[in-house]
C-alpha cells in the first residue's frame, strides 16, 4: 500500500484505478485544478525547472526524492497515510467504536463543512502568494516558496479526493466550488477572514508560512484524530508535508533577524531609521508584523466558548491536539478548562466546561508552540549580544473574533480605551509607512548563492546541496 | 584512518536548524528519537542507523553526524543551543569518510546536472578513493607535455603525463585527481586543490606504465571574457618533463564506465571534458580484440577542429570502435553546430541506444551545454514515443546517467 502508482495519470496509493467513476471524476477535475493553477498559481513560472520534493512512496524513505520539475508536470496526488490496523474512534460518544470507513449517514454535512473549510485554505494560499517569485531574495528562497505553492496544491487534491470519494455530487460540486472561489475577491472571496488578507512581501510570507501555516498544523493534526479513518490518513500525511512550511517561515524569520542583528553590530547601532538605511528590517518592525500575524491568525481558532467544537468532539468528528497522549477519559464528561473573560475592564479567568473551550484548548496548544519557536529566534539576538527580544503579544491584542471582539487590548494585556488605542497602535501593528519600506526592500535575486540584502543565508542548503546550488533554473 | 576507526559515528539532531515539528520521533520505527522542552534528542544507545527519519526531515537537523570516542548522553543533547564542534580529524568527519570538504563541494557543484550524487554502473570496477589527501599528497614526475590544439588555435589545451613511479596511484576511466598548486595566494593562504579528471585509462597512459594523463587548457580569461590567469592551469600547462607535482586522490566513485561486455556508452562533451571520453574510449580500444561488444557514440564540440583536443587521433579511430560526431560552433566552412545540433542529426542512432537498458551516458564540460543537450535527448525522445523526463529519472538511479560539467 505504501507505493506510488506514478503510471496513473493522478499518482495515488488508494488504488484508485479500481473504482472507475471515482477515477472518472477526478480525471475530470484534474483539468479544472491545471487551470486554475495556470491562472492563480506562481505567476511566470510555469517554464521554471524547481528542483522540488516529491513523494514517490508514503514510507520513510520514498516520500522525499528531489528533482528538477516544471511546476504544472508536478505530480499532484492522493497520498494517504498507512492504514492502522483496527484503529479505533478515540474520543467522543464513539469512543470504542472501530473507525469508520465510510461517512456515518447523521455526520455527513458536519464533515463536509469541515473537510470544504479545511480545503479552502489550500488554494486560497497559493492565490495570496502569487506573486511573491517576482521578488524573490535568492534562487534558495525562490524554490522554498515553490515547493510550499505544489504542497498546498496537493493539500487541496487532499481534500478534493475525500470530497469526492465519500460525499456524492455534493462533493464533486463542492470540489468546483473550491477552485471557483478566489482569495480576496469581493463577490467570491476565500472562506476565512485570514485567507482573504494579501501576502504583499516576503516577510509577510515568512511570518505566514511560520503563524499561519502552524494553525494549519494544529488544525489537521486534530482531524488527524478523527473517527472517520480516511480523513485521519489524508491529515497525517498532509502533516508530514506541512512542517517543511514550519520550516520556511521559521528560518526565513531568523534569518531576517540575523542579518539585522549583524548589520546593528558592524555599524554599532539601534536605531530603525539608520538600520531602514542600511537596507536591513529593523527588530520593532519584525515585532510589529508578528503581533500582526499572531492576532489575524489567533482568531482562526473561532469563540473561546464553541458548541460547534464541543458537537464535533462528542461526535468524535475533530479530536484535540496529540488527542490519544493524552491521559483522560476522552470524553470530557466533567473536566474543566481554563478560558479568558473581561470583568470591568480587567481580563480575568474562569473555568467552564472543558467540553466547550476546545477551541481555546487548540488555540493554548498552538501559541504554546509558535513561543518556543519564539525563544529559538530570541537565541540570535542574544547570541550577538543584541539586547532586544522578540514577544507575542496577550491573546486579546487586536482580535476580531471571539470574547475580545470591540475590545481594545495593549499588547501586555491590558483593556484600554479607543483614544489609547488610537494613540498607541502604530507600535503595535505594521503602519503604512513599515509596510512600504518592507515593500522598498523587494527586488529580485536569482544569481546562485546570492542573497538580498536584509536577509542572511541559510545555515544549509536543501537536501545537502550547498546554499549556492540553483535551486531553480529559468526556461 | 586508524584512529578514526575507532571513534563512534554517533547520530545527532542540529538544534539550530530543527524546528521541534516531531517528524522524526513519529517516524522512527524503534523510538530512538525523544524530547523535551528544548531539544529533539538521539537515544545514542538504541539508533540503528536505519536512516528512515533523514528523508521526511523538513529541515536537514537531522542529518548530522560526530565522530567520537565516547557518545554524547542525552542530558548533554538536552542541554545544547548548536551542535558542539567536531574535534574528529578531518578525514573522519564526512560521511564518505575519504573525500575532503573541497572535493565534497566541487563534486557537488559538478553534478548538479544530474540531480546531486548518483549511483556508478552497476558493473564499474570498484574505485580507490583518496589514498592521498591534501596533508600527505603524492609526488608525481612530470613524464611529458604536449600541446594538443593547432599552434594558430586561440586555446592552449594539453596533454600531461604524470608518472607515479613507485608510489600506487590507481586510478579509472571517469575518475579525477586533485592538483596542488605550491606557494600561496594573494591573501597568504596556500592555492585550492584543483581536480582535473584522468583522460588515461586505468593501466595507464602508456599500458603497464605506472602514469596518467591529463587535459588541460590554459586558463587566460574568465568566463566574462575578461583576462585572468588560471593559478593551476598555466601551472600545469608551463610544467617541463622531469617537473615534480604533488598530487592528492583519486576522487570519484560515480561517474565511472561499465565493466560488463554489450555495454553502450553514449559520450557527450565539449573541450577539455572530452578526458574521460577518451579515457573510456581508450580502454574500449585496447580490449577490441576481446570483441565484448557494445556501441560507442561520441558527441564532441568545439569550436574549430584546430581546437579540438585530440581531433588527429580520434579522426585514426576504427569506425567499428566508435562513431564520433564532431560539433563546431566557429568554424570558416560550415554552418555553426553544436553538439546538440550533431545529436538532432543521429536523432534515430541515440533514441534506439537510449530504448536499450544497457546504454550509459555520459556528460562533461562547460555548465551552458546541459540545458541544450538536455532539450535535445527531449526531443529525440519525443519523436520516438520515448519519455525523457522518465527515461532520465530511471536512468540516473540505475548508474546510468552521469554529468559532470562546469
């Protein structure tokens, strides 16, 4: 099961080929999905031989072979993890049960909600990137970006391929419907608020790649619980495949702040506008933008307070995070769970049923891990004897969504009024102004080995080829 | 070496790299990756080695190796902010155990073309690999230098022959040997090893003699055309008969010909990449009487026949040894060819060597010849219903593809 059929004309290891109108009417999408990458994927790349990971197989040791590829030859596929003999539904009502194979009559439209908004998210980061190439920092980063564009492209046959195969025409409309929708569009846009924002510059794709793709992590590593065992098989590869876009954002960040940190240690200096000056981001502007991306991406967790979350766990839908580590009843029957709540202008906490604040539980577990990540880019600056230390802002700073909605709150977690707000939110949030001096910086560097002037080079290159190597070759 | 066979080859996770994504420790088939707040960990004492969490590694963490006397426990692993320094000699630290960093990386950079490193032939002779390093090169005699290019030829390319006396220096068809240049560069630090590939055979430039023979052009301008003395080139190219050279290597254990009789070699190159070209084709001369079989099909460009090394001698070639297809690219009295002009030309003579399994291609010289040779083979492949994106992929894990350019 854990070989590739690459003879097919869509490689899969779900033997695709003995379920003809499955096959069919992939096959049929297949052309669809070629467009719109024609028309909404990297623009002006399409003669670009990238030399990209593949899959060849989902064991160890063939699911990363490099190559030179053009991108629309990619071999976009339906992987799925190895089946778990006698894998059993975790958690929930269910908890016990074997998983199910097929989708149970009274789930059907909860799941394909969650499998659309889930899929959504796929191609809707590929439109936000589009035009990033043009203004790459070197051929290494230019490749990096292009292998994250062919993975969310996969992620979306990911999703395509459970929408198809286990939801009827329901599926196959909602399978159009996610190549028809377009990121940012007024009359069609993407559907969640984060997938509608523009990523315009490459430190807003790194701080992407490293916030935004990490909810995606945590999001699919809690399908990955799922009772339901193709969704579980599909997340658990998706996962192994997202962590190299972990890796983008977070080492293209710390490279950011290594160049910066060196340039403020050669010119003995501090100070953002002689740094803007040197060509180099300035760390306060770095803060800026991640207070940014934490907050937009906090509110994709949803309410502190959800029973659309408690229904999907009971229903044994959508698990927790690391789910089955866990050491409890799985049911959350009378646990308890932590939540803010804001009482006269002071945020306090209050225990409610642990049932109800899954989405909480997910986003606590996710910012627990995006301020390790944190603590490691913290290293560079000490390391260089560079006073200043990055921080993430409370989770109340600037949401939108949730118990914090129409609040202001400081970045340490204070409720303040409209006019402080208004005073003091340029320190906190990217202005125009940071914006257009991160944009200034965004020329093109594609001579092997060269890299642009704010960003340092990677500690190594990928899959043991020197950083000069070129990593993508122009047609 | 000695004392590097001792040491432990102990597997470690870089934590400056590693981004905690606990790939590794869900791949490990036996447990032996853990962690904690800090640090993904290697259990030294239950790591087979079996390699399963290098390739899924997103980062290259954990494609680090030390060699040491006595492992590193996990508390120390648990307790780094980087690797610590490698303390190892050398010639232990990489993983091939032979080859230094400065061959590692001009090797790199020569075989970018295909991919990174690949398999040899499945038949090559097994190769020696740096019996002399760069600390402890040997001292070879300069046996003689000849100029191979016309005396009215714009290039000075050469034919050397180093004789190894009594000191062993074997050496195959495809394989290089690093020169080192003496004295120092501006900055007061001794010249980079320079590799230059046999263009002998492996029984040596004169058979039963203990020699090899180089081809080497004269380095006067760079790439930009602009004038730049090449440090080993003029080195080498002034050297006289008699002349002592230190040399380190052999180097290369990838781009070596097949041993097996029915072999076919399809040779493309252009100037001095032709070394291993007649380096083989010299070997497949000499055993002619054997009559092992197997095609031979050389595509060579220059840019006029004045300067093309070796152009009298390939000319005397036997035609039933093999079929030379000469490209140039300036000469008076013909259109403008290059080499992969010549190979559109035997378009139907390489789509069927490339239909049979038992054809291995080779490829040296200038980096500007890959893109145009690769679209050629494209495009033979194309008009024979061959897939070439396929054929090249396959061909490259079973030893078949080689590419070394510059």
């Amino acid at each position: 099961m854990s070989g590739i059929d690459y003879s097919e004309r869509i490689p899969n290891n779900v033997e695709l080929s003995s379920n003809k109108s499955l096959q069919r009417a992939l096959e049929h999408w297949q052309p669809e999905y070629l467009k719109w990458w024609g028309e909404m994927g990297p623009e002006k790349s399409q003669t670009m031989d990238v030399y990209l990971r593949t899959a060849i197989s989902v064991d160890p040791k063939g699911w990363a072979h490099y190559d030179y590829v053009k991108m629309p030859d990619y071999r976009w596929g339906i992987f799925l993890a190895p089946a778990e003999a006698g894998r059993h539904v975790n958690f929930g009502v269910h908890k016990g049960e074997a998983a199910w194979q097929e989708v149970p009559g009274e789930y059907r439209s909860t799941l394909r909600r969650i499998i659309v908004t889930q899929g959504d998210t796929e191609p809707a980061s590929v439109e936000q990137q589009r035009h990033l190439g043009l203004t790459c920092p070197s051929l290494y980063d230019l490749r990096n970006l292009f292998q994250v564009n062919v993975e969310e492209g996969r992620h979306l046959w990911a999703m395509v391929y459970l929408l198809h195969a286990y939801f009827g025409r329901d599926g196959r409309e909602e399978g159009e419907a996610l190549l028809e929708r377009r990121s940012g569009d007024a009359d069609n846009p993407r559907i969640l608020t984060a997938f509608n924002e523009k990523t315009p510059d490459w430190l807003s794709f790194f701080m992407f790649t490293f916030i935004t793709d990490r909810d995606g992590k945590y999001q699919l590593a809690a399908l990955a619980e799922s009772g339901f065992d193709p969704l579980s098989r599909t997340c658990r590869f998706m996962l192994t495949e997202e962590a190299h876009h972990l890796f983008v954002g977070e080492s293209g960040i710390a490279r950011i702040i290594q160049r910066t940190c060196d340039v403020m240690n050669q010119h003995k200096t501090d100070d953002p506008a002689k740094l803007r000056g040197l060509g180099v981001i300035d760390l306060p502007t770095l803060q800026r933008y991640l207070n940014f991306h934490f907050s937009v991406t906090s509110d994709l967790y949803g309410s502190e307070i959800s029973s659309n979350a408690a229904s999907f766990y009971t229903q044994g839908l959508k698990g927790r995070f690391d789910e089955t580590k866990i050491g409890d009843d799985h049911r959350l029957e009378a646990a308890e769970y932590e939540v803010p709540d804001v009482v006269e202008d002071r945020i306090v906490a209050r225990h409610v049923p642990a049932l109800t604040a899954l989405n909480e539980r997910l986003r606590d577990d996710w910012t627990a891990d995006v301020q390790k990540a944190i603590d490691r880019w913290n290293r560079v600056p000490e390391k260089a004897g560079v006073p200043f230390r990055f921080k993430l802002p409370h989770k109340g700073f600037h949401r939108r969504i949730g118990l914090f909605t129409g609040l202001h709150v400081s970045p340490e977690g204070k409720v303040i009024s409209e006019a402080e707000w208004t005073r003091k939110h340029k320190d906190w949030l990217p202005s125009e102004d940071d914006r257009a001096f991160v944009h200034s910086l965004m020329g093109r560097v594609t001579e092997p080995g060269k890299f642009a002037n704010w960003i340092a080079p990677p500690l190594s290159g990928i899959n043991k080829q020197p950083v000069g190597f070129e990593y993508v070759r122009f047609g | 070496m000695q004392q590097a066979s001792e040491l432990i080859r102990q597997h470690l996770i870089d934590p400056e790299i590693c981004i905690r994504c606990n790939t590794c420790e869900e791949t490990c088939p036996i447990d032996a990756i853990t962690h904690d707040e800090r640090n993904y960990v290697v259990l030294p004492d239950k790591c087979d080695n079996c390699g399963d969490c290098i390739a899924p590694c997103p980062t290259g963490a954990i494609d680090s190796w030390r060699r040491v006397a006595q492992a590193y426990t996990l508390a120390e692993q648990f307790s780094w902010d980087s690797l610590p320094p490698d303390s190892a000699p050398p010639d232990a630290q990489s993983a091939d155990g032979d080859v230094p960093p400065e061959v590692a990386r001009l090797t790199q950079v020569a075989n970018q073309g295909q991919g990174g490193a690949a398999p040899p032939p499945w038949s090559a002779a097994h190769p020696y690999i740096g019996l002399y390093s760069i600390a402890k090169p040997v001292l070879a005699t300069v046996a003689g230098n000849y100029r191979l290019t016309a005396e009215d030829a714009s290039s000075d390319i050469r034919h050397i022959v180093l004789d190894f006396g009594r000191s062993a220096f074997p050496v195959l068809e495809g394989q290089s040997l690093g020169v080192l240049v003496p004295g120092v560069d501006a900055k007061g630090r001794p010249h980079h090893m320079r590799l230059y590939s046999t263009a002998s055979p492996r029984n040596g430039e004169r058979p039963g003699y203990n020699n090899v023979a180089l081809t080497v052009k004269r380095v006067t301008a760079d790439r930009g055309g602009a004038p730049v003395r090449g440090v080993a080139s003029n080195y080498l190219c002034d050297l006289q008969r008699g002349d002592k050279v230190n040399i380190a290597g052999p180097y290369g254990a990838s781009f070596l010909m097949p041993n097996h009789p029915g072999a076919n070699l399809i040779m493309i190159c252009t100037g001095t990449g032709s070394a291993p070209m007649r380096a083989m084709t010299e070997r497949r001369r000499r055993r002619m009487a054997l009559k092992e079989g197997g095609e031979n099909l050389l595509f060579f460009g220059a840019r006029t026949p004045g300067e093309l090394p070796y152009f009298g001698p390939l000319m005397k070639l036997p035609r039933e040894l093999i079929d030379v297809q000469l490209a140039f690219s300036r000469d008076a009295e013909r259109p403008k060819e290059y080499v992969q002009d010549r190979m559109r030309a035997r378009s139907d003579a390489v789509a069927r060597l490339l239909g049979d399994d038992n054809t291995f291609v080779y490829l040296c010289g200038h980096k500007q010849m890959e893109s145009g040779v690769d679209a050629a083979f494209e495009e033979i492949c194309a008009a024979h219903s061959l897939d070439w994106s396929a054929l090249r992929n396959d061909m490259r894990s079973s030893g078949r593809y080689h590419v070394e350019t510059y």
